[in-house]
C-alpha cells in the first residue's frame, strides 16, 4: 500500500463528528473531512463530464423503427437531469462516493440494438423492466448474494481489472492511443497517437497532465488530481486561443459565447414499457432485457466494489456497506434513465478520480450531482473540459488500483488463473462485464480441473451458466430463431 492510500484509510479511532452533516454521512469516521470530500465531488465531475457530450452524440446519431431521431438538445438535458439526481440519491441513500450517469455500451445496446426494432418510447420502456428487475433481485436477497459469494481475491482481481480499465480508457479518450484505422495490413490493433506517434498539442496537454498529477500525487499535495484538470484546462484554452487546432475531440477548450442556456424537458417520460414485446416480439424483447440485465448488474457491481475497495471501505468478509441500498438505487438508477429517456444509468468508474482525491463518503456526491444540476443551466460554461486535461486523473488512479494486486495468491492457480483473466479481459475487452464473466467462468473450470468444486458458491455456478449464454448469444439468438 502507496503512502498516499495509507494516508486516505480510516484511522483506527474515528474523531468525533463535527456536526450532524459529519455524523450522517461519516465523514470523521471514515477518515475524511469536508476539503477532501468536495475536491473529490469536484475530480469525479470533471472525469466524467465528457457523458453530458457523449451520450447525446450517441443516442441522437441512431434512427429508431420508423426513422425518428431524438433532439440533442433535449438529451443533453435528460442527461444531466437523471445524472443529477440519481447521484445525489446515491450520495444521500447509499452514502458511498459513487457518481451515476447514463451508462457507456448500455447507451449503445439502446440506440443500435433496440431503437432499430421499435419507437425510441419502446427502446425506455424496456430500459424502465430492466431497471425494475434488477430492483427485483435486489428486494430478493439474489443480487447481495452474489455479490457475498464472491471470493475476496476475486474482489481484488476486479478492482485491478477497474484499475488497468480506466487508465486504458484514459490513455484513448486522451488520444495517447488510437485504434489503427486499416487494421487489415497489421496485427497490432492499436498504436501510439493517431499516426503511430505523439502528434498535436491536444496530446501534449495530456502528457504534460499525467506528469504534473503523479509529480503532485507523488509529493502528497492535496487536492493532487482537481488542481492537475483545472491547470490543464486553462493551458488548453490558452493554446487553443493561439493554436490552430482542428480537433480535441469531444469537447473543446473554448470560452464559449453564451454562458446559461435553458434546458429543455421534452424528452422526460416518454417511455412506453410494452411496447417493445410487440413491436419486436416477445422473445426478442426479452432477450434484449436480458442483456441489458446482465451487463448493467456486473458493471455496477464491479464499480461498487473497485471503488469501494480503493476507498478502504470494504470489510473483513469483502463487503460494501449498506450493499443492499447501493445495489437497489443501482437499479432505480437504471429506471430512472429509461423515464427520462437518457438510457439506463449506473455507478460510474471514474468516481475514482473522486476517491484518489479522498473522498470516502456520499457527500462527495452532493457537489458531483449540484454540478450536474448546475449544467442543467450551464453546459456550455461546464464542458469546456477537455478529454485531455481530464484523462490524467483516470491514469493516475488506475495506479492507485493497481497496487491491490499484491493481495492476489498467485501461487494458488485456483484464484491466480481466473483472477488474471477477469484482469486482462476489462481492458481487452473494454468491458467490466466481460472482464468478470471471464473470471467466473475460470473460476468454476478451474476449481473443477482441480477437484475443488465444493469450494465454488451454488451461485457462483448459476452465474457462470447466465455468463455462458451471455458470451454465446449470438448462437442462442440463431437457434431460437431470433435472427
């Protein structure tokens, strides 16, 4: 353990709370305090700010059944609104530092494997039964249980599967790596830069920022990560101001000319949740939910328990406090995303920008989710982050993940195996979900090879099953007939 994670674990003897904020969400207990917590609901907006741009582009480029496309402008407001809300739930409700917004590849499943079947209002509504079954489990006990079924080096191994994924997300976002456009006449699936070298200012802003982070992290000055992308911010708007660059990507480091723009509701429930079984059938419908379920109940898990394992606040066994409110407002997240026709959203990975900050609690939340309520109004003003100022901090805290890889047994092949594939396949794959249904599959298999089944939870077989018809649904879909 670095001695900047030492510093942010909880003390043996919590201080008293200050007031009644401080008791609520704990804050002195957990070894916080206010500065810590609002730096990081500051860190984890700004990393995550990009989704106020993305998810619009995302779901406003796809044509639903009838060739209907749904407003940029209204999504822009739908995202931020749920973002707000469901974040500050989860703040309030599950009181750890887990920001919510509409979920990265989920939108995709929305926007090109539903809308192409049905009415974008029928694409929300199976987004709203995906969100109400995962409640489902929830109030059942199922979804928790899982969760304690899993090993605590498995744990361990996704938590540094997170770690490798979000600094592999930060390395593309920022431009510092790029899939190579003719990938017919090499092997190499991805390169350095955009040309197979560093060219542009826009990557130079980054290297620049991934090196001001860890030297500022390095000598333990607080507020490490918010003050590398508020740094970084300004010298991109400087050089964009003298530079000509034609592109940054997402966003663009400019003042822009209006600051308040209003925001516009038109999109919030229009939803309709029957629809899609009879516009694309039933069993089409439901397999669709059924991705959707699996893939936002093992991407939040594996969230939950990344983060919360940075953030020390996991216990003796591997448990998340309070699980069972986290994983429920997990789900009405995702219901909530279907209402107001932003996709289904969940907990998000880049609230490790906001724990390698030092947040340990909900509070942290409230200021994430005040700044999304505040690009309800100001977008313009609050996306003039670019990627590349950003994309330092998911490095810097994919290290911080990575040193738990030491807990790992590497000798014990029954946990070494599975942990390294639910490891390497996150970023391999681009996926939390793959990345743990690797592991969980190689956990069963192997276990079994050594004569060691007993040891694997009956839950853990169940999932693995699930998992099996997840990775070969395109063969499922065949037979059944679907496609």
């Amino acid at each position: 353990m670095t001695e900047t994670q030492k510093a942010d674990r909880r003390p043996t003897t919590a201080p008293p709370a200050r007031n009644r904020v401080d008791r609520y969400f704990r804050i002195s207990e957990r070894g916080s305090t206010f500065g810590r917590e609002i730096r990081g609901g500051f860190a984890t907006f700004f990393t995550m700010a990009y989704i106020l741009v993305l998810n619009p582009i995302i779901l406003g480029s796809a044509r639903d059944k009838y060739g209907h496309s749904l407003d940029t402008g209204q999504l822009v407001t739908a995202t931020a609104l749920v973002a707000c809300v469901m974040t500050i739930v989860m703040g309030v409700g599950g009181n750890l530092p887990l920001a919510v917004a509409a979920g990265l590849g989920l939108n995709a499943v929305v926007a090109f494997q539903l809308a192409p079947l049905m009415s974008w209002p029928d694409a929300m509504g199976l987004v709203v039964i995906e969100g109400a079954v995962i409640c489902l489990l929830v109030l059942t006990g199922l979804r928790e249980a899982i969760m304690n079924a899993i090993p605590q080096q498995l744990k361990q191994a996704i938590g540094v599967g997170i770690g490798l994924f979000i600094a592999f997300i930060g390395f593309v976002d920022a431009g510092f790596v790029s899939r190579i456009p003719d990938a017919a006449h090499t092997t190499v699936p991805v390169q350095l830069g955009a040309v197979g070298r560093l060219t542009g200012w826009p990557v130079l802003v980054f290297c620049v920022g991934v090196l001001l982070t860890i030297g500022l992290l390095a000598r333990k000055v607080r507020g490490a990560i918010l003050i590398s992308i508020v740094t970084m911010t300004v010298v991109a708007v400087v050089i964009d101001s003298v530079a000509d660059i034609k592109s940054w990507g997402l966003t663009t480091p400019k003042v822009p000319d209006e600051i308040v723009a209003a925001p516009d509701f038109g999109l919030v429930g229009h939803f309709s949740p029957a629809g899609g079984f009879a516009e694309a059938g039933v069993l089409t419908a439901v397999l669709l939910v059924f991705t959707l379920v699996l893939s936002d109940f093992f991407d939040a898990m594996g969230t939950i328990v990344g983060i919360s394992a940075e953030a020390g606040l996991l216990d003796e066994k591997g448990r998340v406090p309070g699980i069972g409110r986290v994983l429920f407002i997990d789900g009405a997240a995702a219901v909530a995303g279907g209402v107001g026709s932003a996709s289904s959203n969940t907990a998000y990975i880049e609230s490790a920008a906001g724990v390698g900050e030092g947040a340990r609690t909900g509070f942290a939340n409230l200021v994430t989710g005040g700044l999304f309520g505040l690009a309800l109004f100001l977008t313009p003003l609050l996306t003039i982050v670019p990627l590349q100022a950003a994309a330092p901090a998911l490095i810097a805290v994919g290290f911080l993940m990575m040193t738990h890889v030491k807990h790992i047994d590497w000798d014990d092949y029954g946990i070494a195996v599975p942990a390294f594939l639910t490891i390497v396949t996150m970023p391999f794959t681009y996926s939390i979900t793959d990345g743990i249904g690797a592991g969980f599959l190689a956990h069963v298999l192997v276990k079994t090879v050594l004569g060691r089944a007993k040891e694997v939870n009956w839950l853990l077989w169940g999932v693995s099953a699930l998992f099996l018809v997840y990775f070969a649904i395109d063969p499922v879909e065949q037979v059944l007939g679907v496609k």
